[in-house]
C-alpha cells in the first residue's frame, strides 16, 4: 500500500517552507509549520528574477510591496563601469514582504502555523516526535527548511565546514531609485550590492567565510558607501551566513533520506557564483511537494538532480575562476565588464543572465558561438571612442585658437 503522508512537520517558515505548507494543505495534507519568528526581515537582497516570476506568477501579481529594476549597473576592481538595461524586470522585495506574503498563503491553504522554536526531533512509531519550547507534536514526515547552519540540519545530515559558507554583512539605508548596483573588488570572493526596495536600500557585501572577517567586511563596505551616493544616517546594520557550497559538498552531501528532506538553504541550493537562492528554495519546494504529494518521496533526490542539481555544481565548479581568473589576457571581472560596456551582443548574454533565461551550463559556449561578433564589437566601439576623443581635443583646440 502506498504511504499516504498525511501529517507533515515543516521546520523553518522562509519562502521554501512556506511555499511547501501552501502545496502540501491545498492538497489535504494536514501540515504544521514552526518557525521561531515567521515572517522576518532577513538579511539578503530579495530579488526574484523574471525565471522565478515566471514560475511563480502569484509572486509578480501579489498586491504587496516591492520594487521594480529595469537597469544593472555593474563596477570592474579597476573601477570600470558599466551600466544597461534590463529587458526583463527584476522584482525586488523586503524579505518581511516576501515571507509575510508566503505564510499568508499557507495559512489560506489550511496549514497551522506555530511559533516557538523546534527544540528536537526523534524517530517515533514509524513517523517524527517533534519537541518544541511550547509542546509536543507528531508527523508523518519531516520537511527541514530552517537554514544551512540550522542545530536541526546535523540530525539528519553532517555538518559543513566554513569553506562551504560566505559572510554577509550589510545595512538597510533609507531610500530608493531602479537601478541593482555591484561591484566587484579585488582579492574578494564576493561583491557589494546595492539592491533598491520599495522604501530603502539594501547595501550590502559578501565574501568566503575562510577570507575576510565580518569586521573587515563591514569596513569595507562603509567605506564604499559614498560612491554610491549613501551613508550611514538612518541605517540598520545586519550580518548572516549564506550557504555556498564546495563542489564535492554539493555533489556528495544528502539532503534525503527515510522520512525526512531538506529544501532550500538547509540543502545547500544556493548559487556559488551569485549567492543567489529564491528560486532554488522555491523550486526544491516544489518538487519535494509533488514528490510527497504522488506517495513518493524516494523521488525528491532525482527530480532534484535532474532539474536544477547540475546548474548549481557547474556555478560551484567555476566560482573560483570567475572570482580569480584569468580569460583573454585580463581578469575574467575586468574582461566581463569591458565586454558588457563595448559589445551589444555580450550585453545581451548578460541581460539573460540576470533574468536567469542564460544557465552556466551553456554559457561557455554561447559566448565562443558569438565571441567573433563580440570581438568585431568590442573593436568596433574602442575605435569611435578613440575617434569621438580625438575630434573633441581638436574642436577644443581649434575653440582655444579662436578665442
């Protein structure tokens, strides 16, 4: 007889969870969700590119705040920089607006939500006992969606170590314009963000656990604020741990097994590259509830590693190298934003990776396919800069004469 599953315990109440209860109880599942805070401002960018829209599309249509990107501006470690626009939005929420929106839902969809934090978990009669600061609970089931560095995460699965993990630290500034703003620094495994909400900024900057400190981060950061056109009045400082998995921890950790699964974070289904991971979280969330939902959760680790597995380890292969090396006789950073600035056509692989309609996995040679037409741009562009300098210093010279 096919297991039915009909008691499911969420641990976490961030978007995966919540989008899981919501699948889970509009299908008649009865599904408690605990999370110690519920919706909470969490210290990230909150961008939902167009790929995640267009799977989710209650998230474009939702009457909640959130901000509209039409332009990215990106700045080299040499201080180049380039800016264009997007020709598919990036919807920037407050992740207190996201996660509010999210819970609502599932708690529409019949899903009890409990605040209180999940002290321990033990296998019991062939389902969970589920111990918290408030009571005992039961499940069928047992969904982990309560981050990478979770007490909870160890039950089921070992540890990671810091090389799997970047600090962020940052600050919510009062403000608001349209446009995502990165840069990238020299020797850091990461970037500072700008990303525009509805009613302020959030600023922030990344890099490996194993590099720089949180303090060194934080200055870093403030330090940079001004050329950006910000500064501290007003702020709210923040700092968190994002998961970004090694490419042997990603390939080989479990996120699965006997009566339990991890969604999300707490699976490591962050981007290496970008430290991207909304539409990672969602969409785990998905295919574990379609899995539990057909009587078959064995199938929640295949339908991962068919769907979007391989996109992350290719990201996590190649972050280093994007971070530190070379291509072309320069810094792949420097090489990417001259390119972006010279060339139509390699803006345009960039627009589509911004919206996530490019993948990693075919970057590479989408970019060889078109680098004679990028080259004769790139080319093309330096000689009417040079040109367009050249006439203006004589029209200088020629106005100098003449006065």
């Amino acid at each position: 007889m096919m297991p039915s599953f009909e008691r499911i315990g969420i641990i976490g109440g961030g978007p995966a969870g919540a989008l899981a209860a919501t699948q889970l109880a509009c299908a008649g599942r009865e599904v408690l969700l605990f999370d110690e805070k519920l919706a909470w401002e969490k210290p990230c960018g909150g961008g939902l590119t167009d790929k995640a829209l267009a799977q989710w599309p209650f998230l474009r249509d939702a009457q909640v705040e959130r901000n509209w990107i039409a332009d990215c501006e990106l700045t080299a470690p040499s201080g180049r920089r380039v800016r264009f626009a997007l020709d598919r939005q990036i919807a920037i929420f407050s992740r207190l607006a996201l996660n509010g929106l999210l819970l609502d839902r599932a708690r529409d969809a019949g899903a009890a939500l409990r605040q209180g934090r999940v002290l321990q978990i033990d296998e019991s009669g062939g389902g969970w006992a589920i111990r918290t600061a408030n009571g005992n609970y039961s499940a069928d089931f047992v969904v982990i969606a309560s981050g990478a560095r979770s007490s909870l995460r160890t039950r089921f699965t070992a540890a990671l170590g810091p090389e799997n993990f970047m600090v962020a630290a940052g600050y919510y500034i009062p403000g608001n314009h349209h446009t995502v703003q990165i840069k990238f620094l020299e020797a850091l495994h990461g970037y500072i963000w700008i990303f525009p909400r509805a009613d302020h900024f959030s600023a922030g900057i990344c890099g490996r656990m194993q590099g720089k400190s949180t303090s060194e981060l934080r200055r870093t950061l403030e330090d940079s604020l001004p050329e950006f056109g910000l500064n501290l009045d007003g702020a709210r400082f923040y700092a968190h741990i994002i998961p970004s998995l090694a490419p042997d921890a990603l390939r080989n950790s479990s996120f699965a097994g006997n009566g339990w699964a991890m969604i999300g974070d707490a699976a490591g289904f962050v981007d290496a590259i970008t430290g991207e991971g909304l539409y990672y979280a969602l969409r785990s969330a998905e295919l574990l509830s379609e899995a539990l939902l057909a009587g078959a959760p064995e199938q929640y680790s295949p339908l991962v590693k068919k769907d979007f597995l391989p996109e992350l380890e290719h990201a996590a292969r190649i972050a280093n190298r994007f971070y530190g090396g070379e291509w072309m006789g320069g810094s792949v950073l420097e090489r990417m934003i001259k390119l972006t600035q010279r060339s139509a056509s390699f803006r345009e692989i960039m627009r589509d990776l911004f919206s996530g309609a490019q993948e990693y996995s075919d970057l590479r040679q989408r970019v060889y396919e078109k680098l004679p037409r990028i080259a004769m741009e790139a080319v093309m562009s330096k000689l009417w800069t040079t040109l367009g300098r050249r006439v203006a210093g004589r029209q200088s010279n020629l106005g100098s004469l003449e006065a």
